[in-house]
C-alpha cells in the first residue's frame, strides 16, 4: 500500500483525492475532567471512497478482525486480544452526508442515525500545518464547542468522527476545554476498487437496534445506570446461557452481574467527559 505522508507536496491534484483515501488520525482525550494531566490517544482511520467514509479506530477493527477469524475456527480462548479504547463506528455517506453511528452498550448494538446538522462559522484565521495551507472554524455540537483547521488542499468535505462540511479535510479538530482532538498524521492511498464494509453487514449476537439520536441519549443514560440490564432480563427469563471468560472458563452470572454493576459506579465517576458532552445532561 502507497504511502503519503504529511509533509510531502501539497499541490496534490484534486483527482488524486478524489480516489479512495486512508486518513490517519491521533485521537487524544481526557476521560475524567479533574484530571486533565492524564490523556488517552487512539489512533483512528477514516476510510473515504466515492461513495461515503468510514471512521473507526484501527487498533478495534485490527481486535474485531482477530476475534471473527478464531470465531470461525470454534476456537474458545479470545485472551490476548487488544481491542483498542475506541469501539464506535461512524459511518457517511456521499452526497448527502447520512450519518450512522454504530455502538455497543453491554449485550446489544446499537446503529444510531444522527441528523443533527453542523453550522459551521468559517474564520478568517490561517496557518500553516506541515505542508498544508488550513484555515480556521468553529462549531457547536452535542454540548461542545469546537475549533477546526480544514485544508482546501484536500478537496474533500469531511472529517473525524461525525464532522464534515467544511471546503476541504478537517486536519485538526479540538473542543474548547482541549481535552478531545484529532490531528491528522499520515495519508495512504486505498487500491481503487477498494470499499470499506458497512458494519451494517456484519453479524452480531443480537440484532442491531436502529435509533435516532434522541431514543440513544436515554439509552445510554439508562446503561450507565443499569449496566447488567440485559444479563439480568435473560437470567430472569429462565433461558439458559453459559458465559465464558477470555480463556474459555465459564463465568458465574450472578457474580458477573454485581461485578459489573460495581464497576459501573466506578468507571461512571472517572469517565465524566465523554466526546458527546451532553449525553450526561
């Protein structure tokens, strides 16, 4: 696969971008807001065609790949697998800039349309990143405000995560409290008849749940307080399961359930600053 890395000429044409494209992005974020000192980074792909793009994080959909390939195999240890701080997926598609997010709360997916539209204010500010000419916005969306830097040089009106619009790739975007940003690091020129799988085609333990965005805010709310909701609707139920740890060992459901409630205050308490601030509100 043909490289292009940040730095090299920037008077790429507009044809050579308007082949299938590989953005590679440095996802940095605070997950609890008290200690901003201690940052996370994911390194995340956006996957543009002719069709639409595609956003995930790499070191998942590296995880994902592993575990369907020793899911195949009936293999019962899944030990060893990394898979990653991301596990969201965002997908676009072209013209028309449809946006599905797709998740996983405990036991179920969730593919979650967003229409919430992005009203971007463009500013006359400029300067230069590597080699590319950006110029400075800024948007509100989903309780933050946020600043981006698009290049013309890259004729493609999108970006990280569910940003786009803007006359030319989104090369770094950051929340006002900079603890959320997205810088772009490297460029890989796809193969042309390359086209990334929707995760809409990809098989699950159950069924995707389709919802706007409204119908997910309650549903997130509802697992952060109720983290065992779905384990404890299936023990209730009398159907049988048998769950298993990464080696393959069977786990006790009752255990598992008060574990993992437990752990939920816990992780409730550091994860307060979440991309989409007013999921909590």
């Amino acid at each position: 696969m043909k490289r292009i890395i940040i730095g090299m000429l920037s008077f790429l044409s507009i044809i050579t971008y308007a082949q299938s494209q590989k953005f590679i992005y440095e996802y940095k974020f605070v997950k609890d807001s008290t200690e901003k000192s201690k940052s996370e980074t994911e390194i995340m792909a956006l996957d543009a065609t002719k069709i639409g793009s595609k956003f995930y994080s790499l070191k998942s959909s590296i995880a994902d790949s592993i575990h369907r390939d020793r899911v195949k195999k009936e293999a019962k240890d899944f030990s060893g697998i990394d898979y990653g701080l991301v596990h969201y997926v965002v997908e676009k598609t072209y013209p028309d800039f449809k946006i599905e997010f797709f998740t996983i709360l405990e036991m179920d997916k969730y593919k979650v349309t967003d229409k919430r539209k992005l009203d971007w204010k463009i500013l006359p500010d400029k300067e230069k990143m590597g080699e590319f000419n950006t110029q400075k916005a800024s948007v509100s969306f989903a309780g933050r405000t946020w600043t981006a830097w698009f290049a013309t040089d890259i004729p493609i009106q999108d970006g990280p995560y569910k940003f786009y619009g803007l006359p030319g790739l989104i090369v770094k975007l950051e929340d006002k409290t900079q603890s959320h940003s997205f810088v772009l690091k490297e460029i890989k020129k796809l193969p042309e008849d390359y086209q990334w799988e929707s995760e809409n085609k990809k098989k699950s333990f159950n069924a995707t749940v389709p919802l706007d965005e409204i119908k997910y805010k309650k549903q997130f709310i509802d697992f952060r307080n109720n983290p065992a909701k779905s384990l404890r609707q299936i023990v209730s139920s009398n159907q049988k399961i048998n769950i298993i740890d990464m080696t393959g060992k069977p786990l006790d459901i009752e255990k598992l359930i008060k574990d993992k409630e437990r752990a939920a205050k816990e992780n409730n308490a550091r994860d307060n600053n979440v991309l989409e601030l007013d999921l909590l509100q």
